[in-house]
C-alpha cells in the first residue's frame, strides 16, 4: 500500500476548480506525466507559486470548501497523483473529484470547518501530517505544534484506498 503523508501545501481558498488544477488545454493528454508541470499552473493565490519548492514538496494538500468543483475531470486528481499527492484534506469536494480521488487510490478526507481551520493554524515551513488509516487518525506537526485530528473513511473509500485506486480493487475480486 502507498505511503500517505509528508509534507504539506495549504491553500487558503474556497472553490478551487479543476481548471485550476490542471488547465482545460492540457486534458487530450493521456500520459498521467505529460500532466506533471502542470498542477495548479492557473491557480491565482496570493503567495502562491505553482513552480515553487512548496508544491514540489508536498503530499498533503489541506484547503477550504468546495475542492474540485467545475467539470468532471479525471485529469485532476491524476495531476495530483503524479506529483506525490497522497491526501486533499477540505470541509468538502465536489461530489465527482471526490469519487475520482478515491478510484485513484487517493483520499479526499471531509473534515468540518473548526477542524480545517484548526489544521491551518499550524501552516508554516516544515508543517507535516502523518496518517494511521488503522486507527483513522493523522497528526499535524509544524513549529507551531503538533495535534491529532480523526477522520472517517466509508468501506468503500477505504478499500479502494488500500487497493491503490480501482485497478487494484479490482483485480483483487474479478
């Protein structure tokens, strides 16, 4: 099973679209690693640098409401996968890029608004969150603390999780 965890990128922005995550032109691809220098190139964020070490970095992706909102793309979460990112952490997802994250073996993890502004809290240099999918807990570290959040994960969820994506589920069972 792949590692989740590592660094983290914190997006201070509600309805961040998939355009934003991979921008419309480059969805004739069909190499996930076409999609690599792509991420979040159209994304406009004060201090924000799509080419920047904080992207290139992260594993974690902690952010507001409405993540992957806009078309149904399955381009979006492969941009993410590509670049190392394991978890999106959001008080929601739009209802397609949620499934499509879980279908890749990734987690889209729901948590209220306290506990992601909890999470944001402790954003800075070296911020880090480590996941049991056991005991459905992650931690946050950063120099401003650590703390412990729990998250939940539907069968389903977890199962395509553990299997790496829907590929794997399947050839478990068929």
């Amino acid at each position: 099973m792949k590692k989740f965890g590592g660094p983290v990128l914190f997006l201070d922005r509600a309805d961040i679209n998939t355009d934003e995550i991979i921008p419309a032109k480059y969805l004739t691809e069909i190499d996930k690693d076409a999609l690599r220098p792509h991420l979040l190139e159209d994304l406009k964020m004060d201090g924000f640098d799509p080419a920047g070490d904080a992207l290139k970095n992260a594993r974690v992706i902690v952010t507001r409401a409405n993540f992957g909102c806009g078309s149904s793309r399955e381009h979006a979460p492969w941009a993410l996968e590509v670049n190392g990112i394991t978890a999106v952490i959001a008080p929601s997802f739009a209802r397609i890029f949620r499934q499509n994250m879980f279908n890749c073996g990734m987690m889209a993890i729901e948590l209220d608004e306290a506990q992601v502004a909890a999470l944001f809290e402790r954003a800075g240099d070296g911020a880090a969150i480590e996941f049991d999918l056991k005991s459905g807990k992650f931690a946050v570290s950063s120099g401003k603390g650590r703390a412990e959040f729990t998250f939940s994960l539907a069968g389903f969820d977890r199962e395509l999780v553990e299997s790496e994506g829907w590929v794997g589920f399947a050839d478990k069972r068929y």
